[in-house]
C-alpha cells in the first residue's frame, strides 16, 4: 500500500504541538513526516493478506475464517486452544478477569503499559524482575529483556501460590528497550513456574522477532527455523497474550492461547462479555483471514532479517553521530536515552518528553516517551515514579518506510542533538488521568 508522507514547515509544527497541549498522541497524521510513535497496527499488509481479506467468512459462528486463524495459531504457537480478540489489550482483559485478583502479584520481566494498567487496575501489583543489566544502556548483552531468576524465584517464594496471578514473560521485552529473552530464561521460568504451581504467561506481540534473536544470538540456535523456535517459546509456556498488530502484521487483531481446557472454558466466558462470540471474539471474518496468513509472514526468516537490519541501521546512523542510544539495539524500536541527551533538564521537568517535541518540531518526527510520563504515580503514594531510563522510543512500522526515510529521521535527531546545549527546560503537566495518563496528557512547555 502506498501512503502520502505529509511536508510542513518547522512553524507550522511549533503551532501544532501546542495545540496539541505538547501530547504528540493529540498531533492528526497529516501534520506528521515520518511517524515512529510506534510499530503497533502500523505495518503494511502484503497482497496475499489482502486477497485473504476477500475470502473473509462473515458467519457470526464457525466462521470458515475462525478455523484459518485457529489452525495458524496452532502452527505458528503450539495452543490448541485459543480465543480471538480485537487487540493485545483485550487479550489483557479477558485472561486476567480469571487470573488476577485484588491483592495478588503478577511478577516478570518489564510489564508493558496496558498489562500494568490492567493488572493495577484489579488492585494487584506488578512486579518488575527484569535483570539489572538491563538498565545498563551501553553493555553490549544478548538477552538484556531476560527475567532474573534468582528475583522471581524470591517472590515466588515469599508469597503463596494463591496471592501470584500467574507469571508474564514479554516478548521481547518492549519496555526495556524491544531487547530479547533467550531460550535458556523462558526454559527456566518454566520450570519454576511448575515448581511453585504458578500459571505461565508468554506477552508474545514480538515472539517472532525474540525468536529471531534467539536464532543469531543463542548457542544452538543458529541452524533452526524461525516457526520451531517460536513453537519452542510457547512450549515453556501455559499460555499466551497476543497483540497481532506487531508481529503478525494486521492493523488490528489479537488473541489468547492456552494449554488448558480448563482456562479456555473460564476465559471464554469474558470473551463473550467482552469481545464477542468465540468465533470471532471482536474480530471480522476477514480480519482473521489477513492475521492467519500474517502469522506466517511475520515468523519468514527473509522478512525479520531485513526488518531487524532496517531499525538496526537507524541505530548505527545514531552510534555514528555520537547520540546516546541503547544498545544493542532493540528489535522494533531505537531507544534515545535522554538523560544523556539533554542532561540539563531536570526529571520533574521530563526530559524524554521534551526530546520527543524537539524532535517533533525539529522533522516532524512523531516518536514516544518511555519515561517518566509513562511510568505513572504510584498508585498508593500517588507520586511520580521514575524509572531508571528515561527513553524517546523510535519504532519502526514493518514493511512501511525506505531506508530513505530512516535516513531523514537520522538528520533530523542529528540536528535536535548539534543543539542540545541550548534545550534546558522540559515540560509541566497541566491535566492528567488517574491512570495510564501518557495518552492524554496536558503538557505547557517551560
Ligand atoms: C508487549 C506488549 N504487550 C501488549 C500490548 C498491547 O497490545 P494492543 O496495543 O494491541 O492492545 C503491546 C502494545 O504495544 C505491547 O507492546
């Protein structure tokens, strides 16, 4: 598919990101250059999920399209059992209406936004045991999105099997920076999974790029195809959420997978209530068609090569001009490490906000902040939390933008960082939500 990509003048985004109450999520997309706010539902459907499409069973049951997903879910996964659902986030909502409880604790590595906010939202906690090196944004490490074990197990062990929801694994691990889970880690959370009767739950919107990087970067691996190494992943697991909008390249879809019966027949349930019947479960026919086929295109190894080695390549034009960015690079997304960046504002004053509108302003550059904002309060102390790093994500929409474009992007962050001595104050918040307040926010520039 081929979009229009929209020109406008440094004034005219000046104007535009204060109208927009300095939330690049308020910005339209016409007053958007290149638009990196993220690779989620943004990639580009191929001609044969296009001619899927038109073979699109719209029965309310049994759709023939229900069966093309369910048998590619299998394929690609493993599950047997599995419950379709319009997004990621609903997959969220429907598996953790059985799982999670007031006062109970979810631990794992980096929960995503959404999972976190489900999981708050319930009154449980999120517990972070992502390894340390993982806030290390220099150290070269293969598997920076791993679980340290040796954390989860003391959570598991200082609280009864009844109090942890279910352990969730995040594939790879977006909030650390798109970094990798190896083989080694899955298989052992596995284990203790099993040896404290916790239930074990694969966040798998990247599973076929984590995948990837278990291929190139895990001894052993070298020689196996992608699909068998994805099977692999999930064979660790009791079961799995899915936003198909990253790696199974749809502009909307997602689903649950499960081992067992048991959960299946207890999810389903919310699945009805919430998303539909279990045979579409807020999906059309058609819509299931274009994500059965774009499992399978999204675990190509062609594919991944030449998508990995695309964000990769925005990363060495930012290694090369000097530009603080973590590394390795993530799979889908570079991350600017903006208390580096721009060292002379202050974190009340979010830095990684303001890097974001520079950059904006700079190129019309449309990325995100994971920082600060993002992090929230807490939600017993009500005060900002800060979290180690304070990241400008710039991910990649698959299948979309010419190593021309990424070029352009690299300019345009080369020019914000020629003048960073001269960027010193961030931003306030004027309004937020109680929860997840990134997405709407009021900002006033200071
Ligand atoms: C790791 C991860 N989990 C869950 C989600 C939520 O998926 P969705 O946006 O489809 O609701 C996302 C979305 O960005 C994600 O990156």
């Amino acid at each position: 598919m081929v979009e229009p990509i929209y020109q406008s003048t440094k004034l005219q985004r000046e104007k535009w990101i204060k109208e927009a109450s300095f939330n690049l999520f308020n910005l339209k997309s016409e007053q958007v250059v290149i638009d990196l706010l993220t690779d989620s539902g943004t990639g580009a459907m191929s001609d044969r999920q296009w001619a899927a499409m038109m073979l699109g069973d719209e029965s309310y049951a049994g759709a023939s399209s229900y069966y093309n997903l369910k048998e590619a879910v299998k394929n690609i996964t493993g599950f047997d059992y599995f419950l379709p659902t319009h997004q990621g986030r609903a997959a969220e909502n429907v598996l953790f209406s059985v799982l999670v409880k007031e006062g109970d604790i979810v631990p794992g590595n980096s929960h995503f936004d959404t999972t976190k906010g489900h999981i708050e939202f319930r009154k449980a906690k999120a517990v972070d045991c992502t390894v340390d090196i993982s806030a290390d944004t220099t150290t070269w490490h293969p598997f920076k999105g791993n679980v340290d074990l040796e954390k989860l197990e003391n959570v598991l062990k200082a609280n009864p099997a009844e109090k942890i929801s279910c352990i969730i694994v995040t594939v790879t691990n977006n909030t650390a920076g798109g970094q990798p889970v190896s083989m080694s880690n899955i298989r052992e959370v596995g284990k203790l999974s099993k040896k404290y009767g916790v239930k074990f739950i694969i966040d798998s919107a990247r599973f076929a790029e984590n995948a990837y990087f278990i291929k190139i970067r895990e001894e052993g691996y070298a020689d196996k195809d992608i699909r068998d190494i994805a099977r692999e992943m999930f064979s660790y697991a009791d079961g799995m959420t899915m936003s198909s909008k990253k790696d199974a390249i749809v502009n909307m879809g997602g689903f649950i997978g499960f081992r067992d019966e048991e959960l299946f027949r207890k999810a389903s349930t919310f699945n009805i209530i919430y998303e539909g019947f279990l045979t579409y479960g807020g999906m059309s026919g058609r819509d299931m068609n274009a994500l059965a086929q774009g499992l399978y295109e999204g675990t190509e190894l062609q594919y991944l090569e030449s998508r990995i080695s695309q964000v990769a390549l925005l990363g060495t034009k930012m290694k090369e001009y000097g530009i603080p960015v973590l590394q390795p690079f993530g799979g889908h997304a570079i991350f600017l490490n903006a208390l580096e960046f721009l060292p002379n504002i202050p974190r009340e004053e979010f830095p990684a906000q303001a890097l974001a509108i520079e950059l904006y302003t700079e190129g019309g550059v449309r990325a995100v902040e994971i920082g600060a904002l993002m992090a929230d309060r807490d939600p017993e102390t009500r005060q900002n939390r800060y979290p180690e790093l304070e990241l400008v994500r710039l991910a990649v929409p698959r299948r979309v933008y010419t190593d021309n474009h990424i070029e352009y992007v690299a300019a345009s962050v080369r020019n914000v960082f020629e003048r960073r001595a001269h960027i010193n104050r961030g931003v306030k918040i004027t309004w937020e939500a109680p929860i997840m307040r990134h997405f709407t926010i009021a900002l006033e520039k200071l």
